[in-house]
C-alpha cells in the first residue's frame, strides 16, 4: 500500500505485512509502547507474540503517523483466507474524536479487502459506546456479547462483524 496523503499535520499511514526481519524489533517496541498509552485496560501483548506476528503472512499491523513519525493511530489485523480480525486498534488520547480512528480503520479495511478479505470479526469491551459507534460507522455490526470476556474486569464484551458489501466497494459509507 502506498502511502496515504493526509492532512497537514499526518503524515502518512505505513503498513507492516512481514517487514524485514532487522525491522520487526524496533517495530514492536514502538507499538507496544503506544499501546501502552493509549489502552485504558492495557491488553495483553507479549512482545514475542508481537515479533512472531509481524514475521508471519498473517499480521497486518497499520500505523497512523504525524510528521514527527509519532503514532497516531495503530490496528492490528490477523486475516486467515478471506476472514480477518481486529486483534488491537488504539487512538492517541490526546487525539481522539479528530476522525483519525475512522481514517485509519477506512483505509487499513480498503487494504484488507484488496488482499481478499470478506469478513472482519472484532471483539470490544461493552462499556466503550465511542469505538462501538466507530465501528458503526464503518459497516460493523453487532452479532453478538460474551459475558465476563475480559480477565482484567470480567467485563463483558461486545462481537461485531464487518462483511464486504455486495452492492459495491464503498468501505464507511
């Protein structure tokens, strides 16, 4: 994916699909880290996981950049044939409700779905009514709630599914 023009302040969006094996260290430690900062409940990301994952055809890790090369934005994706899942998506703090979230997910979905992707599985804590109206607004649906998913809370979390239309090619609308 090329990068994306963006607004003043953004610098681009960079896709990580299997990055060169010197990459990948520096590369999960900058996303562990801003997940760090960005998650209220901090899932848990073991670093190995990470490298092992971003090594691997299946990981799709997007980043929203600022001109400073600062993250913005981060989504994880595992996609397997044609069904994928968001694993870990995270807006700065200091930068939300700006539609970096919406940005991101728009275009990381426009390039799933250009690798194949027909399906997109998401799970997200039930308390969280700004990412739910995000996914919303990106053709997600709510297919389902787990009870006590969450280890942390034994908060219940909510399932949503995002389908490729068969009417057209218009992600988010």
């Amino acid at each position: 994916m090329k990068p994306t023009r963006l607004p003043k302040k953004m610098k681009q969006i960079i896709v990580y699909h299997r990055p060169e094996a010197k990459q990948i260290p520096g590369i999960s430690q900058q996303v562990l880290a801003f997940y760090q900062e960005a998650f209220d409940h901090m899932p848990h990301i073991a670093r190995d996981w990470l490298e092992r994952g971003l090594a691997s055809p299946r990981l799709y890790l997007f980043l929203l950049l600022d001109e400073k090369q600062v993250v913005l934005a981060a989504a994880t994706f595992q996609l397997l044939a044609d069904e994928g899942e968001l694993l870990h998506f995270a807006v700065s703090p200091q930068r939300r409700r700006q539609g970096l979230g919406a940005l991101l997910l728009t275009q990381a979905l426009v390039h799933l779905e250009e690798q194949g992707l027909a399906r997109c599985f998401l799970e997200v804590r039930a308390h969280n009514i700004p990412a739910q109206a995000l996914y919303e607004s990106q053709r997600f649906k709510c297919i389902d709630q787990r009870k006590n998913y969450y280890q942390d809370n034994h908060e219940d979390a909510k399932v949503y599914l995002w389908e490729r239309s068969t009417s057209d090619n218009n992600i988010g609308n």
